[in-house]
C-alpha cells in the first residue's frame, strides 16, 4: 500500500481561501456594478449562493490542510 503525503494539497487551500475572500469582499464593500436583486427571492438567492460558496471555500481548505493531521495508523 503506497504511503500517503503529509504535504497539504496547495492548490485546494489557495482556490478556497480565493473562494471565501472574494466573497467576503463583496458582501462588505459591494461593488457599484455588481447584480442588484429586484425582489426578496433574488436577494435570498444571491445570499444563499454566497453561503454556498463559502462553505465550499472552507471544505477545501480543510480538505487541503488535512493530510497535515492525518497519522499513520
């Protein structure tokens, strides 16, 4: 059975610290020509797609970092 890697995985760390800081970013400072939500629906939607991709930013990460924690059983 071939070993596993302790090295973290670089590209699923920087592509969800990407994800998480751009959404970040344009939740507290919106940009003037950003999409505007024309009803209540679209405004959930846009936040709950926001919360999505930040969730999926978060797994990468973790699931990036985590060989680092993993030991040789």
């Amino acid at each position: 059975m071939p070993t596993q890697s302790h090295q973290p995985v670089w590209w699923k760390v920087i592509v969800g610290m990407l994800l998480i800081l751009v959404q970040v970013k344009n939740h507290v400072l919106p940009s003037a020509n950003l999409l505007k939500a024309n009803n209540e629906a679209e405004q959930l939607g846009m936040y709950i797609a926001m919360v999505a991709l930040i969730g999926l930013g978060c797994w990468l990460v973790y699931s990036g970092i985590k060989p680092i924690w993993r030991k040789n059983g």
